[in-house]
C-alpha cells in the first residue's frame, strides 16, 4: 500500500512539473465550442478527469466486491447452522446405537434358558 502512495505521488509531481513547463495558450474545440485555454488547465484537467474516472471503475468494483462478501458471509452462516444441526443429528444417531449395542451386549451376556424338563 505504501508502494503505491508512492508512485501516486511522483506521477502527481511528474505531471505537476510537465503543466507548469506547458503555460501557453491553447484553442480548444468541442463540437461547436471553442475557448482559449492554458494549456496547464488542459492538462490538469485531463489528469483529474482520468483520475474521477478510475475512482468511479475502482468503485463499482468495490461495490461488486462487498455485495458477494456479503452473500458469502450469508451462506456461511447458514451452511454453518446446517453442520451444526447435522452434528447433533449425528450425535443423537450414535447414542441410539450405543444404546441399542448396550441392550444387545447385555442380551448377550444373560444366560441361555433352556428347557431341560425330563417329561
């Protein structure tokens, strides 16, 4: 971020020392406008118009960039809610099996009841 503060600011000065070195007068023509300029107010003008312009690019993009992180974070958390209901529901099926592998050991365990009547 700091590397980029300071390119910002040469390019600033570069352009600054280049309209100050272009003072002279310029016709500027716009459809049927015509006017006399300095030419360091074109310049100027271009640079700033040029930098309102990448501002409004760099804008939009941010705004695309926040409503996606936004949906994101909606999904996140819903997806986040469903794994932990997933979780309990697991948990609860695993101690219904082990409830059920419990009473089938201790069916197990209980002696075999055999009918050795001698009738």
């Amino acid at each position: 971020m700091q590397g980029y503060l300071v390119l910002t600011l040469i390019f600033a000065i570069i352009v600054a020392l280049f309209a100050i070195q272009n003072t002279t007068v310029v016709v500027i023509k716009f459809l049927f406008w015509e006017a006399n300029i300095s030419l360091v107010l074109v310049i100027l003008g271009a640079v700033a118009a040029g930098a309102i312009m990448l501002f409004l690019i760099n804008l939009i993009k941010q705004i695309g960039i926040n409503r996606e992180r936004k949906e994101l974070t909606r999904q996140n958390t819903r997806l986040m809610k469903e794994k932990e209901e997933l979780e309990k529901l697991l948990a609860d099926k695993d101690s219904i099996i082990e409830e059920k592998e419990q009473a089938l050991q201790e069916k197990i365990q209980q002696p075999i009841e055999t009918n050795d009547d001698p009738a």
